[in-house]
C-alpha cells in the first residue's frame, strides 16, 4: 500500500473541497479545479482534511492509484490556495521572448519567430536579469497544465550540451561535453 496514500490532505481556510458523483472539486481563491479518481478509490472529506483510501473493487492497480490520486488531490489543494509557479531561462546570444497577452513570441535562433499559444489557466511573464538573462514565469493554479506548457515552450529549442544554449528550466544543470580537441 502507498504510504503517500495514507497521509490526509489538510484543506486551508478559504478553500473549499467537495465530491459527489466520482469527482473531487476544490475551489479556491486562485480557481477551481476537478479530478476523477480511478475506480476503487474511495475519497471522504471531513473535519477539514480530504483522506483517500484503496475500496475493495477495482482493478489490480487500485493499491498504487489511490496514492497517486491523493498526490493529485493534494497539488490541486495547494494550487488553488497558493499557486505554482515554474520558470524558464533562455541561454544564447540574441534569445529573446516577448509575452502579449495568451501568446508567447520566441526568437531563439531559428529564421522565424516561434509563437505559442499559452491557455488562459496560465500566466505568463517575461523579464531580464541584471545579467542580461532572458526568464519566462509562469503561473497557474493546475500544477500539470503547467508542466505540460513549460515542457511544450522548453522544446521549441531544448538546451544542447556543448555550449549550453537553448530553453532551460531555471533550476535545471546542463551537463556539458568536451568539444573536440584541436590538430595537433
């Protein structure tokens, strides 16, 4: 059994946490959010704490899902009651990003500029450091919307390991290579 699983999710003051009819819904002051657990996994919310437990029928998964179902739970507690936040680096000469509005603007080495369509869940912020470092912020309340849209802006030009250049999550390393040696 899941040991994540056993752990009850304390629900803050000013969200409020419901299931009925097979989704758990949380509604907080930065959004609302829905999940649907799997089959088999039974959710009770009490006294201000949502616990999740493994039911009787269901597939043979049910042991491992209903850990994972509790993580989720507990990402969109915290999602709707303080944020998540992710952020990129862009490393390379000439690597801009310009944000307007639900579109992000690219230039990152290719001919043409790169748009990406960011959804509405998500905020997106671009600033420059005092080292000239170009870093996109990125905010929502549903933890893997965002990973999916940081992961999506990462690929339009991922960071190679020679020089370094390219999108890269801010808490990211590079392991870099050694070029080649020169003619001896």
């Amino acid at each position: 059994m899941s040991r994540i699983g056993k752990i009850p999710v304390a629900v803050p003051n000013g969200v409020k946490a419901a299931f009925s009819q097979g989704v758990v819904s949380v509604e907080g002051p930065r959004g609302k959010l829905e999940f649907r657990p799997g089959p088999g996994v039974d959710v009770q919310i009490e006294n201000g704490e949502i616990t999740v437990k493994a039911g009787k029928q269901g597939g043979g998964n049910i042991r491992a899902d209903y850990g994972t179902a509790r993580a989720t739970i507990n990402n969109m507690v915290h999602g709707v009651s303080t944020g998540w936040k992710r952020s990129l680096e862009l490393v390379g000469v000439g690597f801009n990003a310009d944000a307007q509005g639900q579109k992000l603007t690219l230039s990152v080495g290719f001919s043409h500029k790169v748009v990406v369509e960011v959804p509405k869940e998500v905020k997106a912020a671009v600033r420059t450091t005092a080292q000239k470092t170009v870093i996109i912020d990125l905010e929502s309340a549903d933890r893997q919307l965002l990973g999916t849209i940081a992961q999506k802006i990462r690929k339009v030009q991922p960071p190679e390991p020679y020089l370094g250049k390219g999108i890269k999550y801010s808490d990211e390393s590079i392991r870099r290579k050694a070029g080649k040696t020169g003619k001896k």
